[in-house]
C-alpha cells in the first residue's frame, strides 16, 4: 500500500500516529510536493494497479457547496 503526502514532516506524523502502527510494515510513502505540476503524480503512481483518493475536508464553509454537503 502506497500513500501520497507534501512532505517528509507528514511522512514521521503518519508513522507515528497509533492507530497505523499495525499496518507499517505494508505501507511506503511517495512525496508529490506540488500537486498542481503537471506530471506529479507520475513517480508515484508507478506500478500501481488501484488508486484510491481520500481527500482532505475543507477548511471552514465552502460558499460553491450546495447547503447539503457539510463542510
């Protein structure tokens, strides 16, 4: 299993986080510090055969959500 973060500080948070001490020894970590760049993810996604996007919640209210969807 391969996660994608910002940075190296993100990579030491994850691994230190309780709750993912049972799975570390199957997870490998790729930096795509600029998300935008064309091609970013190129590295990271090499040799993977499923992708599965978690994205992050949004910071405070988002005014281009329709009222449905909680922020």
């Amino acid at each position: 299993m391969r996660t994608t973060v910002r940075n190296q500080k993100s990579v030491e948070s994850i691994k230190a986080a309780p709750s993912v001490q049972l799975f570390l020894k199957n997870l490998e970590f790729a930096i795509v510090e600029d998300i935008v760049k064309g091609g970013a993810y190129d590295k990271a996604l090499q040799k993977v055969v499923y992708v599965l996007h978690i994205a992050s919640p949004l910071p405070g209210q988002a005014s281009f959500l329709p009222s449905s969807v909680p922020c």
